[in-house]
C-alpha cells in the first residue's frame, strides 16, 4: 500500500478507546487524510449518544450512523440460531455482528470514493480476520488499514495516554478499562482481572453486569415465558406476535432479570492463543434453549444428529470470520431444509440463572405417547429380539472367530 495514494479513508468507528484514537493517527501517518467514521448500530443502545459529536471533534469529515439492527438479527443472528451453533460454549455475539459490519462499511467505502479501509482490531484478536474477510469478499481490491499492526503503542494504557495528550475525551478510566463488545445479542467482558484465569469475575459488583444480575441476586420465584416459532424461527413470545428482534430485546430484559446467559469461558482464538472472556447473552442463551427443545420433538433421529455434528463446522465457520462463504451457505441450505417442520410452542421457567423445561408442543411432533408408554400400547415387544439378534450379529461373529 503507497500511503501517497491514500486521500480519504472509511474508519470503522466505535467511539471506544481504539477507534477514538485512531482518527488523529490516520491524519498523523497517512497525509493528512480525510477519514469519514462509520458507526453500525448492531443494538449497542446508549454507546451511539454523542457519537457525531465526538467524531468531528477528534477529526472526522463526517460520521455515518447506520441502522443494522433488522439486518443483523434476520440474516445473521437467526440463521446461526437455527444451526445451533455454539464454538465452545460462546454464542457467537461477536462473530457474527462484524460480517454484517463489513458488509456497510464496504457500500459507504464505494459510495464515498474512499481509498481505504480502517478499523480498530488489535494484531492478536479474531475481529480483524472477520473484518478483513467480510471486505475482501465485497472489495478484494480494497487496501486495508489496521493501525494496530502498524503503530508503536503496546497496550490499553498507553492508549490512553495518547488519548489524554491529544485531549480525546474518553467513558472509561484505567480504574474500569476492561474491553468490552456490546450489541443486541450480546455483551463481551475481556482484559484487566480477568487476565488471571484464577480470579472468580465480579458478578456482584455493582456495574460489572450491564445485561442483568447475578443468579445470587436474581428473584426466588420463576419467570415462565412461551415462545413459538414457524419452520425455527422465533415468532411470538407469550403469545404476543412480534418480530425476531423484538423477541430478543424482550427476552433480553427477561432473561437478565434472572441471572440467565453468564458464560465465563478460556476460549481458542483463531489467531493461536487462548482467551478468557466473560459473555451476558441472556435473550439468545434463552432462544437457544427453546429452539433445541423444539428440535427434539421435531426432527428424526438421523437428521438431528447430523445436524449437530455440522452445527460445529458451522460456528467454526461464523468464528473464523467465513460467513461470506460457499460452505457456510450451503450448511445454511441444509439448516433451512431441517427447519421446515420445526413448528410448535415451547414453555420455559427461568429461575436464578437456570432454563427449566416446562412443556413443549408441535403439530409436527414425531413424540408418540402412545407408543412410548410404560402402559399398554400396541408395540409388539417381542419384535425386539429379531432386531436385537440382526443387530448383534457382527458381535456374536466376531466373538466365534476370536473363540477359534
């Protein structure tokens, strides 16, 4: 990349710690350049408040504030529901926003004639490859800017600093500087104590959870909710018909209330290393839950079980940062395909961080009562011992031949 060449640069902005300072560097190192700030509003809520203000004042030409929110939830954050995929206990709050970022930052950068892309990935986390992947596949010809990988500055702290001595005025202090994601579906925890995977997370400190409380302080008495979904996707909430985004903001509020979706987990970043992160992802713990209770009554044997097993590739792929991919879309096809009878009502008690079982309906249960029963059926028990005698048979004949 020729940095004479780089007059206008589209910055992936935040307003945080790292996109906040890196207005002023791009203007510092790259020409003064004219840098145009891009905040996506995935349902970070309040972190949006004073956003314009604050770019133009660090430097920006102007500042965008797209509203991503639909988007996200129907093309990306349902479809990655719907096949069940969890990387390592992680509900992919993260992973599968930035693609969707990527996606706006791409028709702004065209729009405006940009020569560049920036954004505010460190060289050792996951975003920058979700970033950069999500580019390529919509401008592979677009340079990329990761000042991350090209400064001298080594850590938060000294972050700071440059903010301080640029004046960049900043919502965190080096008292409370954990590094944080937030979006509708999700809430990121990373850094300062939790570096020592040895030190318990400060779930009872006021302000540490922003999503919900504590199963300590959680209510004693159970909140139940109904949720129902049409071919896997979730479309009322006790009995309220509403969109998909309104039921996670709705089980957001729900789920929090009852100490529901606390992850605290060491997990393998694509990069090598291991990460320790604690995650609130109450609505989606929730929406997770129902959807694979669904499943059960729903889908046959062999469908459900394949369907786990791709359920990994697929949150490996939304990890990695592959989501603009043909095998992603082509596992998304056969997700589609097993939801076509995924149908029916769900009933769930929430109870001090617990998701309890409390019914579930479908008219396109494959669960017989009738068959199943401890009670007189018509289930021939003594079929059985043919089907035992056939499937035991490659045991009985292996056991002969090792007899001889």
């Amino acid at each position: 990349m020729n940095k004479e060449n780089i007059k206008k640069v589209v910055l992936a902005y935040s307003g945080g710690l790292d996109t906040s300072i890196i207005i002023p560097w791009l203007k510092e190192n790259y020409n003064n350049c004219e840098v145009i700030a891009v905040a996506a509003n995935v349902g970070q809520a309040d972190e949006l408040d004073g956003l314009e203000e604050k770019a133009i004042k660090t430097g920006a030409s102007k500042l965008y504030v797209l509203d991503l929110t639909d988007e996200y939830v129907d093309d990306f954050i349902i479809p990655t529901m719907k096949a069940g995929a969890v990387y390592e206990e992680y509900l992919l709050g993260t992973s599968h926003a930035r693609p969707c970022i990527a996606k706006a930052l791409v028709e702004v950068a065209l729009k405006e004639g940009a020569d560049a892309i920036a954004h505010g990935c460190t060289g050792k986390g996951n975003d920058q490859v979700r970033f950069e992947l999500g580019i390529k596949h919509f401008a592979p010809n677009m340079p990329i800017i990761a000042p991350w990988r090209e400064w001298d500055i080594k850590s938060r702290e000294e972050e700071i600093e440059y903010a301080e001595a640029h004046n960049i005025p900043l919502k965190i202090n080096r008292e409370t500087n954990y590094s944080k994601d937030k979006n509708l579906w999700h809430l990121s925890h990373e850094g300062m104590d939790l570096e020592d995977t040895g030190n318990e997370p400060l779930y009872e400190k006021e302000g540490f959870l922003e999503m919900g409380v504590s199963p300590l302080q959680a209510p004693d008495k159970p909140t139940y909710i109904e949720l129902e979904f049409d071919k896997g996707i979730p479309v009322a909430l006790d009995g309220n018909k509403m969109s998909a985004k309104e039921i996670i903001l709705a089980l957001n509020k729900l789920g929090g209330e009852n100490g529901i979706g606390i992850l605290d987990i060491v997990e393998n970043r694509l990069v090598g290393m291991k990460c320790r992160g604690v995650y609130e992802t109450p609505g989606g713990a929730i929406l997770y839950k129902a959807h694979s209770v669904l499943e059960q009554i729903c889908l046959d044997k062999m469908t459900m079980h394949e369907k786990q097993k791709l359920s990994i590739t697929f949150a490996e792929l939304v990890y990695n940062g592959q989501w603009f991919t043909p095998l992603r879309e082509a596992l998304s096809a056969f997700v589609d395909k097993t939801q076509e009878r995924v149908t029916g009502k769900v009933r769930l008690k929430l109870y001090k961080g617990n998701m309890i079982n409390a019914g579930v309906w479908s008219e396109y249960s494959l669960y017989s009562e009738e068959i199943a029963t401890f009670g007189e059926s018509d289930y021939n028990q003594k079929d059985a011992e043919g089907f035992i005698n056939l499937f035991g048979l490659p045991i009985k004949v292996q056991a002969i031949v090792d007899g001889k």
